[in-house]
C-alpha cells in the first residue's frame, strides 16, 4: 500500500548539484509517493534531467546518496555498486523505493559530451585514413556555413537521431550547405536507446515524445524559412531520415510491435510528413526493417550503394560495406548486384559508455592504449592494482573499470560477426571498401580498431570515414523526389530485393560471438610491469 512521504533533498557546499536548480541553497522538501521510484519524484521537481537507460540501472547515472532512510538496494544496485557504497547510503534513483521519510543528496553523473557530426566526407578521397588527424568538433545548435545565394531552391534535410538530431538547409542544384541547425533529442529523458522509448511510449508517453522531436523540427525549419525569405530564396521540400522506431514516434504511430518478435513496422515505405506550418512537402526516408531503418537507406541512397539506382555501381563489382555504429550497429554489404543487411545491438559502448561517461570512439582508443600498455590483457582483465578500482586513462582522463571493458567487448564482439555472418553470405569476395558512417566512424582511430578486434586486419588500407550519411542521403533522396526523379513505388521495388538477415537466427552468430570476444592476442603486451603512464 503506498503512503505520501517527505523527501528532503540538501545542498552540497551551498550549492544544489543539478544544473536545474543551481540558485537555491536551502533544503528543498518534496512529497513521493512511496509505491514509484525516486526518480519519478525527481524528473517532476526538475531536478534531474530524465533516466539514460530507461529505468533498467543499466547507465548508474541517477546516483543518489540517503543521507537518512535509505531503502535496502535492489539486486541490481548490489551488483553495479561497490559494497561500501551502499553502506554510505548511495543508491539509483530509478530503482530506489523509499518507504518513509528520508534526505537525500543528488551524486548525478553528467552523460558525455556528443559532438553532432553534420559533415558528410567525400569518400572519393583515398580509403585508409589511419594516420589522419583527429577531427575536432564542438556541440553547437546552430552553425552558419555560408550565404545563400539570392533566388536558389533549397531543399531541408533532416538526420532524425536516437541521440542527437541534425538539420540542413541545401542548395537544391549544388547541394551547398547554408545552414546547420543541431540539437540533442529531447527523448532521450526517456532513456538513451530505442527499446527504452518504445517502452515509454507504450506507457503512456507516446503523445510527448512525438511534440518533443516535432517542437525541433519546427524551430529549425521556422530558422531556414527565415533565412530563405531574406534572400529570397525558396524551400522546395524537406527530407527525414531516422531508424524505424524515431520515424515511428515522430509519426505518433503504435510502437508496440517494434519491441516484441516478430517486429512489424506499422508503416516502412516512403512517407509523407505533413505540419501546418510548413507549405512545403516533407518525406521520410523508407526503411528495410525494424532495426534496419530510413538513415541506413539514406546512407545507402548517399554512397551510391543501391544498384537499382546507381547503373555504373553494377557494372564495377567493387565489393563494398557500409558499418554505422550506435545504440544499434547496423552493417550492409553489395557486390553491386545483391545487397545484405543487418544489425545488432551494441548498447552504450559505441555512443558513450554508460558507467565511464566516455564516447565509444574514445573507449575504442583508450582500450587499445590499454593493451599495448599491459594492463589489460586479451580477455578484457584488469591488472592490479586496477582490477577492483579501475584505470584513470584517456584526455580528458576517466575512470574504467571492468565492466566498462565488458560492455565494449560485448559490443565489439557483436559487430565483429555480423559482419563476418554478411561477408560469409556474399560468398567471402574481397572487399574493396569499408565506409564507417556515423559519429562513431568519424571520430574513430582506425588502429585503435584493429588493436581491438572490431575491425579485421584484412580490412586494412581499405577503409573510409563517410560522416553523416544519413543526413547527406537525405538531402539527395530530397532532392529526387521534388525533381520526380525518384517516387515511393520505386524506392519500394529497391528496397523489397535487398536480403535482412536475423543475426539471432543465424547459427553460426553464437560461435563467433564467443571467438571475438576477447581481444586479438597479437596486440597484447607482456604482463603490466607496476608503471603505468596515461
């Protein structure tokens, strides 16, 4: 039977640790009701921003320390926090349950800092580009690129996110970027991962979190209609590419199916989205299924990887592989002719470890510095004395314990057989080119893959940052359908002849899911020698 209760939450050196509600400095007391979590009282008084992981315990972002009437940890707090952590009372607040009265103090952990990648790289450049420098990008919501030219057509392309959200207004005719308008999705306060949301929405939220992602889109486009008014120049036409389950939300659809076998989309095809405030159409991106969505079939649409378009594409035979990384990895693979796809859940390890507060591309770089370095061996194992408190490593330096490890080797070992699962069903070709599309494959050290094992070595030399494909698929599919030159029955006849493979039901994926597992021993050095130098 739940009961009202007090919950007093104190500052902390007279400052209250949330960036909400930085300006009070006494206790502030608010009422719970015992039979939810705290984070529930805690999202209603704005003092935190939403749960990361959807409520599962799964990120530890929502720490809080009781103070007085700490409620007994659940199974899941006993095994994601140390044991004299829970004797000094810290607990999640998406699990915790308190019973009676108590105070608090917020321990929150900040998520990592993502750079949006709007930039969309010529990949006619040469392919290997391990020793290029590291890109350096800043969050930012928006970034003018250049004028537009008096009485050109525009087109609005629009790279729906699970984690962030881009837009860009284009010349129709050059493909010109004018403007950059960038935001982190807002639903992500339902959780950071898709199943998450689904989960949100089928309790009640499905209305919120489609005028979350709508609320973006309109203050972007009301920013580019403003833009084009001034220099007289015209939006023809906005195009939305995003995975099956964001266009879901976005469209306000029943997302129920996509989180239960046998994952039926309700709609997959090309669509139109339509807003009153805009007189201009607006698509989004047709998918291939539930977990292969419309931002895989712009990037396709974007490297010119879909032969029923692309005549010259057949006609080479180039062997190519398109890797985009995410809360979901989704791979596909083309000899021109045949096209095979897939993806796997690769969790938080590639869009910012969940406990290290890291971004996947640098935990990709730590972890190799690791093993070259000895402190980690080829089975993902700490040496001491790291092995219970975690390595300090990485600039700016974060703390990795084994189960961040753990979560990247789980992750890597995942990608690692699908991909091998799509290169065994084309028949084993070489494959000439590799693109890495994404935020993750625009930031990646490429060595720093192959230390890992979530890049083979045979792939060296070959492959290529692509940068946001989506987006740059988005504007071309934009483009074609103003212009007529492509239509939804179309892209449906493409899209229906590319093979979708469950990696679930494939039996060779358990196999080689445990062989990549560990990392490749070759990289590994000789045991840590007790000096270790970030």
């Amino acid at each position: 039977m739940s009961k009202t209760i007090k919950v007093t939450v104190v500052t902390d050196n007279g400052k209250q640790n949330t960036e909400f509600e930085a300006g009070r400095e006494d206790p502030v007391i608010v009422t719970h009701d015992s039979s939810v979590t705290l984070m529930s009282t805690l999202l209603q008084n704005h003092f935190i921003s939403g749960s990361f992981c959807g409520g599962r315990g799964d990120c530890g972002r929502c720490r809080v320390q009781f103070l007085k009437g700490a409620a007994m940890p659940t199974a899941i707090e006993r095994s994601v926090m140390e044991p004299e952590e829970l004797r000094q009372g810290y607990r999640l607040a998406c699990l915790t349950r308190p019973k009676d009265n108590c105070v608090i103090k917020l321990a929150l952990t900040d998520a990592p800092q993502v750079a949006i990648v709007s930039e969309m790289i010529d990949v006619t450049e040469s392919s290997d580009y391990i020793s290029q420098q590291k890109k350096e990008s800043e969050y930012r919501k928006t970034d003018v690129t250049e004028p537009i030219s008096s009485g050109r057509e525009l087109i609005i392309a629009v790279d729906l996110g699970t984690t962030t959200i881009a837009m860009q207004l284009m010349e129709l005719e050059t493909g010109k970027v004018m403007d950059t308008y960038c935001e982190m999705n807002p639903q992500r306060c339902y959780g950071a991962d898709v199943l998450s949301r689904i989960k949100a929405s089928c309790e009640g939220c499905r209305d919120e979190l489609q005028r979350l992602v709508t609320e973006i889109l309109v203050r972007g486009a009301a920013r580019f209609e403003e833009s084009a008014l001034k220099r007289q120049a015209v939006i023809r036409g906005m195009c939305i590419a995003g995975n099956t389950t964001m266009e879901h939300l976005l469209m306000g659809y029943d997302v129920s199916a996509l989180g239960c076998s046998p994952f039926v989309p309700v709609e997959n095809g090309l669509q139109e989205y339509k807003h009153p405030a805009w007189d201009f159409k607006a698509w989004l991106a047709p998918g291939i299924s539930a977990f292969v969505g419309g931002d895989i079939v712009a990037g396709l649409y974007a490297l010119h990887m879909l032969s029923c378009f692309e005549e010259n594409q057949a006609q080479s035979g180039q062997v190519k592989l398109l890797i985009d990384l995410g809360t979901n990895g989704e791979m596909a693979i083309t000899d021109g002719k045949r096209m095979i796809v897939t993806a796997t859940a690769a969790g938080p390890a590639f869009e910012g470890g969940a406990g290290a507060g890291i971004i996947g591309s640098d935990m990709i770089a730590c972890t190799a510095a690791l093993l070259q370095k000895g402190v980690l061996d080829e089975t993902g194992l700490l040496a001491e004395p790291y092995f219970t408190d975690g390595v300090i490593a990485g600039s700016p330096a974060v703390r990795l314990c084994s189960k961040d490890i753990r979560d990247l080797q789980m992750a890597k070992a995942a990608v690692r057989a699908g991909v091998e699962i799509l290169w065994d069903k084309m028949g084993k070709p070489e494959i000439g080119c590799v693109y890495l599309a994404g935020g993750f494959g625009y930031y990646l050290d490429v060595e720093a893959a192959f230390r890992t094992g979530l890049l083979p070595e045979q792939m060296r030399g070959r492959v290529q940052a692509a940068g946001n494909t989506s987006l740059a698929g988005a504007f071309r599919m934009g483009r074609d359908l103003y212009r007529n030159r492509i239509d939804g029955q179309r892209l449906d006849q493409c899209l229906s002849s590319i093979e979708n493979i469950n990696l679930a039901k494939e039996e060779q994926f358990e196999a080689l899911y445990m062989k990549y597992i560990n990392f490749p021993q070759s990289f590994s050095k000789p045991p840590y020698d007790g000096v270790w130098h970030k």
